[in-house]
C-alpha cells in the first residue's frame, strides 16, 4: 500500500515537471514574440541573458523530471504482479 502512494507521488511530481516545462516554454516564446514586435526596444544581450536562464532552469526541470522517470519505472516494475510473487 505504501509503493502505491510513493508511485502516485512520482506520477504528481512527474506531471508537475511537464507544467514546469510548458511554462518555461511559454516565457521563452513570449520573449521571442516581443522581440519581433518590439524588437528595436530590447537590449539584445539582457534578452539573451533571461532567455539563458529560462534555459537553465528549464536544464534542472529536466534532470529533476529524469530522476523522477527513473525511480517511477524502478518502482513500478517492483510492483509487478510476477515481481511480488517472486519475492
């Protein structure tokens, strides 16, 4: 019963990261847009500069969201009808 809520959590965290995703990617298009609207009112190097740490951030979002992928398959295949028998 315990695996099952631990697996449930990794689902949420998972599903929390692809929203985390979507939203960086959303500020980054959002930059994108207004310099092509606007662009002679940017500086192109702090434009640069936020999108490069919207990038990062987006880099630890990923890694976190491998993390979370890696210990939800090892979890699920524990919780494998064959796997509990065999224990």
């Amino acid at each position: 019963m315990e695996n099952m809520k631990t697996y449930y959590r990794y689902v949420e965290q998972e599903d929390s990261c692809y929203k985390q995703l979507a939203t960086l990617e959303q500020c980054q298009n959002a930059v994108f847009d207004h310099i092509y609207r606007y662009g002679e009112i940017f500086d192109k190097l702090t434009a640069e500069q936020v999108l490069l740490a919207v990038h990062q951030q987006e880099d630890k979002v990923r890694l976190e969201l491998l993390h979370v992928r890696l210990e939800k398959a090892s979890l699920a295949f524990a919780l494998r009808p064959n796997q509990m028998e065999a224990d």
